[in-house]
C-alpha cells in the first residue's frame, strides 16, 4: 500500500552511513522504496549495510567516499547518477565528534571538526543539487544536534563540535531560501543524545550517564530508528511545505 511516506522511485545518498544513525537512515529509507548510496570512509563496512538492504528486497549501493574532499564528492553523486539516473535525496550525516577542553584545543583539532562537519555538508549539498536543479526537484536532510547554539543549552569542552553544528543550523536556513526557485527543500534534525557507537565511551562512565539522565525528561537515551523515521518524513511528500526547518529529537532535554 502506497502512503505518503512512500519513496518508491527516488534515489538517495546518506553520509557516514556504514554505522549509527547513518546505518539507520540508509535502512529506513531503503525500507520506504528508496535506492540508497550508501557512503562512508570504509567500503567495507558500507557493504555490509548494503547486504542488510537487499536481504529487506531493497536496492543499495557501497561507495567509499570521505565528505572532506570535493573529488571523492563528486564521485558519489556520479555513483548515484550512473546507477539510477538521478538524485532525489541527500542525507548529510558525517561526523566527527571529541571533547576537548577550550584552552587545550589544537588547530588541527579544530580543522579536521569543521572540515568534517561543515566544510563536508556544504561540499556534498551544493554537488547534490547541482544534480536535483535538472529535476527541479529535491530534498536535503542535515543532521546538526542540541549542540548547536541558541538552545539555551552549553555543551564545556566541545566548542569545535558546537560551532559546526551552529554552523550547519545556520547553513540549512540560508541553503533553504538559495534553493527554495529550484523546489529544493532544505531541513534539518537536531538530536539530543542517540545510542550510537559515538558516545559508547560516555555508556561507560556512570557519573556521566547519572548527569546525562538527569537532563532527560524521557530517562533514555534514543534509538537510532528514532532519528531515522523522522528523516524518511523529510525527505517524503508528507513534509513537502518545510523548508529551512530543524526538528528537535531530544526526548525533552530542551523542556527541561
Ligand atoms: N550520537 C549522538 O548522540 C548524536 C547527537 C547529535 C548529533 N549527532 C550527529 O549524528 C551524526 C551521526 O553520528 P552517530 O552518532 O551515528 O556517530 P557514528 O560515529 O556512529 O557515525 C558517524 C559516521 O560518520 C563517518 N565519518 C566520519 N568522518 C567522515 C568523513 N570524513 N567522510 C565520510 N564519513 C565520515 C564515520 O565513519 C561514521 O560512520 C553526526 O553528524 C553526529 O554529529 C549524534
């Protein structure tokens, strides 16, 4: 039975998707009718996700792509081109993230946050939508976090990490309006804490877990699926009047 959550027919690219919350997407997309590149630094890894696509009857594809350099960028949107014709859907989820104090942090540090971070999202959104503008039509999903400034919310010693998740909250709206003549909507998901292999050492830190859980009204971290069903709802026609949008999924952190 077709819904409006339907992806039949559309082709979709997601970032960092050999594990976690990219892992998910690629799954909960695929499980929606979409043909999904699945892209991380490990192809390896990527191809694993994609035998999980096909035992689920879906259509997926590995590729080996760091969302640092504009070649290899360029690359996975050809992948997705010369495989399906086309590119419907980007989800921009790459990241890095390592806390370190203020006064501790080095450049290089402070680069490698960024240039995963933020300089990856602008380099895989503006070659993702020089392919969507032939359409006229497409959807990008950015994955920024809680961290990412006027929340209300400081994150200590994650400065690099904030400021590119600001960076990427600020992004989405601009990108939005650019892309909003070309029927290109732009939006993205805020998590709070999600249970993914990104804060496995902070599961084994009681005296964090106890200060974490007292910031969370629902008591739990949240599940990757959790994330990524919101995602299938933005990159669907059920979602097709938001543009410049970020969803908060935070199980209440935020109203606490
Ligand atoms: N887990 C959380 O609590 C949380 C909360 C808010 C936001 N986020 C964001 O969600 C996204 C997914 O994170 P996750 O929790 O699943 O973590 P994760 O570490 O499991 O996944 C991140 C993925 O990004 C990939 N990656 C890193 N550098 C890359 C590069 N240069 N090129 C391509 N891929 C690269 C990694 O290989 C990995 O597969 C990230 O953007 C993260 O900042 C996570």
């Amino acid at each position: 039975m077709s819904t409006i959550y339907d992806l039949s027919d559309k082709v979709a690219i997601v970032t960092g998707a050999r594990r976690g919350m990219g892992e998910a997407d690629a799954l909960a997309l695929a499980k929606a009718g979409a043909k999904v590149v699945v892209a991380d630094i490990s192809i390896e890894d990527c191809e694993k996700v994609v035998e999980e696509i096909k035992k689920q009857k879906g259509e997926a594809i590995a590729v080996k792509c760091d969302v640092t350099k504009k070649a290899d960028v360029e690359k996975m949107v050809q992948a997705a081109v010369e495989k399906w014709g086309k590119l419907d859907i980007l989800v921009n989820n790459a990241g890095v993230a390592e806390f370190k104090p203020f006064l501790e942090l080095t450049e290089e540090e402070w680069d490698k946050t960024i240039d995963v971070n933020l300089k990856g999202y602008f380099l895989c959104s503006q070659a993702a939508a020089k392919e969507m503008i032939k359409q006229k039509s497409g959807v990008i999903v950015n994955i920024a976090s809680i961290a990412m400034g006027q929340v209300g919310v400081g994150f200590p010693s994650f400065i690099h990490y904030c400021a590119s998740k600001g960076g990427i909250a600020a992004m989405t709206e601009a990108m939005a309006l650019d892309l909003a003549p070309y029927n290109i909507r732009v939006n993205a998901i805020a998590p709070g804490v999600i249970d993914t292999p990104m804060v496995d050492s902070m599961k084994n830190d009681k005296a964090t877990m106890d200060r974490l859980m007292a910031r969370i009204p629902m008591k739990r971290m949240g599940k990757v699926e959790e994330i990524a069903n919101p995602v299938v709802f933005l990159a669907s026609d059920a979602s097709s009047y938001m543009t410049g949008s970020i969803i908060v999924i935070d199980g209440g952190w935020l109203s606490g």
